[in-house]
C-alpha cells in the first residue's frame, strides 16, 4: 500500500511543471483577470478584507479540488484504458488499501498544490490567518472528497470522454459556482438554497473562515458535511473496488 501511494506521488512530482507550476500559472491569472477587471467596481465582501484578500483562498481551493480530482481520476482511467490496472489488482493488495493509497496520493497533490499556489500568492495578497485548524482540515477534507470522487469517476468511467463529461458537468460547475469568487449573500434567495446542499460551498467557506474570519454558514456546518461527504464517498469507493466493478471481468 505504501508503495502504491508513493508510485502516485512520484507520478505527479515528477511531471511538477505541468501538476504544480501550472496550477499556480493559472490561479494568478485568475486572480490579475478579477482584480483588474472588478476589484475596483465590487463593493467589499466583508467590512475590512479588501477583495483580493477575499478572493484568494477561494482560488487557492479551486486548485486543490481541481488537481486532486484529476490525479486519481486520471490514475484510474489511464490504467483501465491501457490495461495495466490488472498491476494494481493482482498484488495481495485489499479494496481497502488500494483505496488508501489512491486517495492519499491524490490528496497529497492538491495539498501540496494548495502551498504552492498560497506562497506565490503571498507576493501579491496580504495574507491573514485567523484560524489554522479551519485552514488545515478544510485543505486536507477537501482534497480528500475530490481525490475520492476522482477514484469514483476512475472506476465508473469506461473511456477519457466520460472523464471528461464529469470533469465539465459536475466538478468545474461545482466549485465554480460555490462561492469561489463571491459570497453567497450576493445570490438570490432560491440560488442560495441550491448553494446550500453544495458540499463544495462548504469547503471554500470554511477554508476562507480560517484565512479571513468571514463565513457565509455556520463554520461547524462546514466540519459535518465535509466530514460525512469523504465518509460516503469512502464507503462508496471501498464497495466499488471490493466487488470488481468495471475492474473485474
């Protein structure tokens, strides 16, 4: 198991221009595109954060979920398609274990994608810290969910274009519109419900909490739906591989 996670840290480490660098490309683009283009005309979010300060932990998480999604899912579906998932299957290795292993690793490479994109943010955005146990669980929680998700997505897809569809029809509409660039008070009522039964909004908000101190829910909400989202996703992923399917003839 400890190899098979490590075989999926070596796997993104050793492409870093393309797993890290470019993650954090993108995420200062993002943020020169919003701060030029709105920062002076959006009235403040919060009474004393300026707009990039409220701004930057949300596209800090967008690039964790993004990257650890993409590192499991990608595993997965490679294997499958090339054939070589049976390397994985035929070791005395437990559906349970395998889990493990592929989740870390995914969880490994948004959390360290997570610092790299905060530490170059650092030269541009004033960063304040009020809560670091908020910061570390939601990093870790989030990073998590979407490397599991990646695993479910992985195993049920049977080629790149059903990647593909999850990628652009659940996790990119998801954590871009959970609040990632604005806060939800902005929304109309009936889209702030939606935003409510939205684990993603969840994990951005309480990221941004323990950065900003604002929070657009109850902060122990975000610790319960985090929490019981990675224990389903755990319990679907485990079932999934114990019984075979789509890895199994």
């Amino acid at each position: 198991m400890w190899e098979l996670y490590l075989k999926e840290v070596r796997r993104f480490l050793k492409v870093y221009m393309q797993t890290v660098m470019a993650p954090i490309v993108t995420t200062l683009i993002f943020l020169a595109i919003f701060v030029l283009a709105l920062g002076r005309d959006v009235a403040n979010h919060v009474p004393g954060v300026s707009f990039m300060e409220f701004l930057a932990p949300g596209l800090v998480m967008m690039a964790m979920v993004q990257n650890a999604f993409a590192n499991t899912s990608s595993s997965v579906i490679i294997s499958k398609v090339q054939g070589n998932i049976v390397d994985v299957l035929m070791p005395p290795l437990s559906g349970g274990e395998i889990l493990a292993a592929y989740s870390l690793g995914g969880m490994s490479r948004g959390v360290v994608v997570g610092a790299a994109v905060l530490a170059a943010m650092t030269l541009f955005v004033t960063i304040h810290i009020h809560n670091v146990g908020y910061i570390l669980f939601h990093a870790v929680g989030a990073s998590l969910m979407l490397s599991l998700l990646g695993i479910i997505a992985g195993i049920w897809a049977d080629k790149f274009d059903h990647m593909a569809a999850v990628t652009n029809f659940i996790v990119t509409p998801l954590s871009f519109l959970s609040g990632t660039f604005y806060s939800i008070d902005r929304l109309p009522e009936n889209m702030q419900v939606i935003a409510h039964v939205n684990p993603f909004f969840y994990m951005i908000d309480g990221f941004r909490y323990g950065f900003i101190g604002h929070d657009d829910a109850l902060p122990v909400t975000g610790l319960v739906v985090v929490g019981t989202t990675n224990v389903v996703l755990l319990i679907i992923g485990y079932v999934m591989l114990r019984s075979g399917y789509k890895l199994k003839a």
